[in-house]
C-alpha cells in the first residue's frame, strides 16, 4: 500500500508539475509572440518616420527646382531673366535632381532592407512560439494518456525547439543591442553632424556644396524675377505715354502701381520693405485693384494701369518668388543637414525609449522559457 501510496503521489506531483511546465511555456510563447509584435510595430513606425522626413525632403527639394525652372521660362510683357541666370538654372537643377533620387533610393533601400530583416526574424519567432505551445499541449496529452514513448521524443524534440529559441532569443538580444547602439549614434551624430557613419547611409544629409549653391542661386531668382516685375511696372504700366505712340501704350491711367518689395539687398542678405511697396503675400491682391478692363483691340477701356494679360504674368512671377522665398527655410536647414539632426532628435526622445522596453520582455521570455 505504501509503495502504492508513493507512487501515486509522485504521479500526482509529476502531473502538477508538468501542468506548471505547461503553463510556463504558454506564457512564454505569449510573452514571446507579444514582444516580437510590439518591437516589430515599434521598428516600422520609426522607419515609417525616417521615410516621411526622407519623402519630405526630396518633395522640397524637387519642388524648388520646379519654382526654378518656372521663373526660367517666365516673363512679364516680354521680359525675361538673363541667359546666365537661365543657364546657371539648368545646372543646379541637375544637381538637385540628383540630390534628390540619391536621398530617396538610399532610404528606401536600407528601410527595405531593415525591414526584410524584421520580416524574417517575426516569422521565425511566431514559427518557434507556436511549435513551443503545440510540443506543450501534446506533451500534456500523451503524459496524460501514459504514451510514455511518444513522451520521450517530445522531450527530445523539444530541447532540440529550446535550444532553437535560446538561439532566437539571443539573435533577438542582438538586434536590440544594435538599436539601443543606433539610438546612442544619433544622439552623438546630433553634437557632430559632419562626421562619416554608417547613419550617413540610413537618412544622409545633401551634399553641402549643392545645399549652398541651391540657397544662394534661390535667393538670387528670386530678387531677379523681382527686379523684372518691377521693371515693367516702372517702364510699362507707370508710364504715361501719348495716345497710339507703339507697342507700350495701352491707355494706362489713373493712381500709379505700388512696386512689388524685393526681400534682399544686393548682397542677398535680408531686407525690410520701404513705403509704398506691397510684399510678396499680397502684391496679387493689390494690384487687381488697378486691372482695366480691355476693349477688343486690347487698350484699356477703363481707368487701370494694367491688362487681365499682364496681370496674369504678373500673378505668376509673383508666385514663384513667393515660392522660392516660401522655401528659404529648408533650404537653410538643408545646408548645416538640419533635418537629418532634427530626425535623429525626434527618434532617440519619442521612439528609442519604446525600443528599449520590449528588450526587457524579451529577455524575461528567454528566463520564462
């Protein structure tokens, strides 16, 4: 009776234990499957948002040399920017161009790169998470049932699965240590921007020389376009010329147009307009005021100083500086690589502490295993 007694204790203490076993590898297959889901949503959000700052950039940037390439071929009343302008023009719009398919396929490959990575390691965590509660159940069955051998290769193949997902975890524990590295290289990429790191290759800033010449060249057409605006205000639509005197007259009358404020000196640096003049934001609007109504020959029939045809040219200059000035901005931060160290920011103060703390869960599955 004894013996009978012991043996039946022993079988109920093995029972306990094996339904105690059991309960910790389903908690550790959900512990698993929940950190590898949340890490994995973590990673692409923060890849997410280094492709949208990246998407950002190269719209910007192609969208200044769209405005660069319109105040090129526009003119008022048949005046148009120098040809050296024109030339110059073409030539930074190649560089920018280039600048931005180079920043946008080179972060898109490493993003689909990282992410095939994750892929990869997602799937084989879930593989291992669902074969560990499966070998778990069968394992409780067949102990259950007495299929004592069937038992005994489950034991086997599962220290053979345990060592795979010991294996798994430290891949994992490596992954995470090479974020935690990535978060500790951005911030110290933030203190020193210009030097060469592999982070270079994740966001990389454009060229500096382009980043300038872009500036520069921006402040440039802009006050050009300006000085052709005004140009034909002062010379066309300001003028009062005798009745049927050539091409210039169109019985321009009445109170003479403001002139449009050009927002840079001659050495390009920033300057405050002067009374009387109409800045960029609302030069439109003012100058509809003093828009004639035109007969069929095209002379004014009314009071104005200026045709629906030159107001329209008028309207479009006025845009695209507005534009090019619009993206002075950017085109500063561009050149000391702002928007990569404002990215890096971003990412180590809102995303790398969220990448962090799922270490922690992984690490607390791997002892639960």
């Amino acid at each position: 009776m004894k013996l009978d007694e012991l043996h039946e204790k022993a079988y109920t203490i093995s029972l306990i234990l094996l339904v105690l076993f059991t309960c910790g590898g389903i908690a550790g297959s959900i512990l698993l499957y929940v950190g590898q889901d949340k890490f994995h949503r973590n990673i692409s959000h923060t890849l997410d948002y280094v492709v949208d700052q990246s998407e950002f950039t190269v719209q910007s940037l192609r969208n200044v040399s769209g405005y660069l390439d319109l105040a090129k071929t526009t003119g008022v009343d048949q005046v148009f920017l120098p040809v050296s302008d024109q030339q110059n023009i073409d030539n930074l719009n190649r560089k920018l161009n280039k600048a931005a398919n180079d920043l946008e396929s080179k972060t898109k490959d490493n993003s689909r790169t990282i992410r095939d990575v994750l892929e990869n390691v997602r799937f084989t965590l879930i593989v291992v998470a669902a074969a560990m509660l499966f070998l778990a159940f069968l394992g409780l069955l067949f102990s259950i049932l007495g299929l004592k051998t069937l038992v005994y290769f489950l034991v086997l193949g599962a220290w053979f699965l345990m060592a795979g997902t010991f294996i798994l975890c430290g891949v994992f524990v490596l992954l995470n240590s090479a974020v935690g590295d990535a978060c500790v290289a951005m911030k110290e990429w933030v203190a020193h921007p210009y030097e060469d790191t592999a982070l270079d290759h994740i966001l990389p800033c454009v060229d500096v020389a382009t980043a300038e010449q872009s500036l520069n060249q921006s402040k440039t057409i802009t006050s050009k376009v300006v000085t052709v605006v005004n140009k034909v205000l002062s010379t066309v639509a300001n003028s009062n010329f005798p009745p049927n005197t050539g091409p210039l007259y169109y019985n321009q009358s009445g109170p003479l147009v403001p002139t449009l404020c050009n927002p840079y000196t001659g050495r390009l640096d920033d300057r405050q307009c002067n009374a009387g003049e109409v800045d960029l934001t609302n030069a439109t609007q003012v100058w509809e005021n003093y828009t004639c109504t035109v007969s069929s020959s095209g002379i004014c029939a009314t009071t104005g100083r200026i045709t629906p045809d030159i107001y329209k040219q008028l309207v479009l200059a006025v845009n695209i500086s507005y534009g090019l000035y619009h993206y002075m901005p950017f085109l500063v931060n561009l050149q000391d690589c702002t928007f990569v160290r404002e990215t890096f920011s971003t990412i180590t103060e809102d995303y790398c502490p969220g990448l962090r703390q799922w270490k922690t869960v992984f690490l607390i599955h791997t002892a639960v295993s």
